[in-house]
C-alpha cells in the first residue's frame, strides 16, 4: 500500500488533533478545502472521529491520531539533521 492523497488528507486531519487535551474537538467548516472536507467524512465512516464534520476522536482514532503525529515528528527531526 503506498500513501494516495487521500490518505495524506486524512493523516493532515489527524494531526491537528490536540492529543494532550482529548475534550477538545475539531470543527471542519463548509469553508474548508473539499480535500478537507472529504477526509473528515471519510475519518467517521472508518470510525475515526465522532462526526462526518470533526468532532472527537474514538478510541481507535485516538490510536491514529497518535501514530500519525509521531510519524509526523520522526520525519520532521530526520529533515532537521540533515
């Protein structure tokens, strides 16, 4: 399986999860980008997030949210070495 952007649409939607205060939610807005907006959708159809607009990640979400952002944060420190 190789990233589509599809899935780096989701991913971007993962990260801007706070993961240190889980009640805080997102909101995607009908002004936001349609690759935006379709992430969204498509994170609550696999049982991501609460809502097909943001919401609150589930438990399984919360799990992707995390390994997301780490993978995010192990890329950036490998752009910074170099």
């Amino acid at each position: 399986m190789a990233f589509n952007p599809e899935l780096v649409a989701e991913m971007e939607i993962l990260a801007l999860f706070n993961l240190a205060n889980l009640q805080e939610g997102l909101k995607i807005h009908h002004t936001a980008t349609p690759q935006a907006i379709a992430a969204a959708r498509r994170l609550h159809e696999k049982g991501l997030i609460s809502l097909p607009d943001g919401g609150y990640l589930t438990s399984l979400g919360l799990d992707a949210a995390e390994h997301a952002q780490s993978l995010l944060t192990i890329l950036a420190e490998e752009e910074t070495v170099q």
